[in-house]
C-alpha cells in the first residue's frame, strides 16, 4: 500500500481543503472519492479505515478528503468543495496510477454532499465533469431532504423536511441523466432518514433511472452508520464496486 497525506486541492483554505491518497500496489486501479460523515459540522477524513482496509485489499485506491464545514463554512461551500476534490483526483491521479473508473461516496453528511454532486449537475460541471463520468456514487445514509445543518444556517427548525435547491431529491428531473447508485441506510437510522432513502429510491426510478442501475440495501439492527466497522458494509460496498 502506498499513502500520500494531506495533498491540497484547493485554493480557498488550505487547511481544509485536503485529501489523503490511499494506493494500492498495482499501477491501475479503481478509485474512490469519499467524504466522510459528521453533520457537515464535525468529522474528518481518517475516518473509514475498516473500508479503506478492505478496498485495499481487493486492489481499490481511495481518496479521502476533508471539506469546509460549520461553522466556519455556509452552504453551498462544502458542495463546491467536494466538486472540487473530485476535479483534483482526475487531473492529478495520473501522477501515482492509471484510474480505470471514478466513483464517489460518503457516510451521513459525506453522503449529503454525494448525493447533490450525483443529482445537481452544477457542481461537477463547473470543472467540465458530467454526473456520468462518474461509474458510480455511494450514498450512505444520507439526508435526501435540505440538510439539517443548512436549516440551522437560515434560522429554521432543524426537524423540518424541505426539499429545495440544497435537497438531493430537488434535482431529480425528467431530463436527469443516471449513474449507478448504491443507497444504504439502517432499520434503526435517525428519525425519517429510512424514509427519505427511499423517497430517493422512488424518485429516481419515477424519472426513469433503470431500476438495474440502483442498489437499495437495508442494514438491519444498526443506530445510525453504526454498521460501517462491519463486513456487512464492506461487502455491500466492494459488491457494487465489482458490479461494473
């Protein structure tokens, strides 16, 4: 395994703006862009490592970055950010391996910011990237609704469920082009957040997303995320890497 530490991506805050390159031993791989979970608030990018030992294994390079985050950051400067950190993988990653296929993921907020990358189509093509240039996206548990912290941000209560601009689901139109998508949640999620992955679910294959094209997985008997130190996970994850 090869490891470069914190590589900066962007030109906003340096030290936030950062990413760890997790390599296997092979020149040509499959990559990984994952952003780690926390509200959008707290967290950081060593966390994951039962995954990122597992995706080493089978010969999976990660790329795992942090991001601006309350309070300092407002929305939508964590969704630029993550743009941004996938932008930097496919203009440098040449430089430490051939990447065969891109994918993004993320757990609970890392998911968030997934999630609108995957469905808002702006963010990544700011930097000319298509949604589908990306072979897949891993959304964990993410809030498909405006996110609770950005609620917090306009002075609203943080339970309510919006859908607008700052909502995954908002951008799901009749003119949305599909990647492949691997959704989990848990049985025991936070409150509504089962049932927003599979509004999520719903919507995408309301708009034409093959149902082929979506896993939908339910981790039965886990609180929220906590099923991310267990080969339920892991599996789940390499079965969706390996399906392309």
């Amino acid at each position: 395994m090869r490891t470069i530490m914190n590589l900066v991506y962007g030109t906003k805050d340096e030290d936030s703006q950062k990413l760890d390159l997790y390599l296997p031993e092979q020149e040509e791989f499959d990559i990984l862009v994952y952003f780690h979970g926390g509200g959008l608030e707290a967290g950081d990018k060593a966390e994951g490592q039962y995954l990122r030992d597992k995706m080493l294994e089978e010969g999976y390079a990660i790329a795992s970055a942090n991001y601006r985050m309350y309070p300092a950051a407002h929305f939508p400067e964590f969704l630029e950010d993550g743009a941004e950190a996938v932008n930097w993988v496919l203009q440098h990653i040449s430089q430490y391996g051939k990447a065969k296929k891109i994918y993004i993921g993320g757990s609970s907020a890392g998911a968030y910011i997934t999630a609108m990358l995957a469905f808002d189509p702006s963010y990544l093509g700011t930097y000319g990237i298509r949604t589908t240039d990306i072979c897949g996206y891993l959304i964990n548990s993410a809030q498909t609704t405006t996110h609770f912290n950005v609620l917090r941000e306009r002075g609203l209560d943080t339970r309510r469920l919006l859908v607008d601009e700052a909502a995954p689901v908002y951008h799901i139109k009749e003119d949305s082009e599909y990647s492949r998508y691997l959704i989990l949640v848990s049985d025991r999620d936070m409150p509504c957040r089962y049932e927003q992955n599979l509004v999520l679910k719903k919507t995408l294959t309301m708009f034409g997303c093959p149902e082929e094209q979506i896993t939908f997985q339910v981790l039965e008997g886990f609180g929220h995320c906590a099923y991310m130190g267990s080969d339920v996970y892991t599996d789940a994850v390499l079965a969706f890497l390996k399906e392309a």
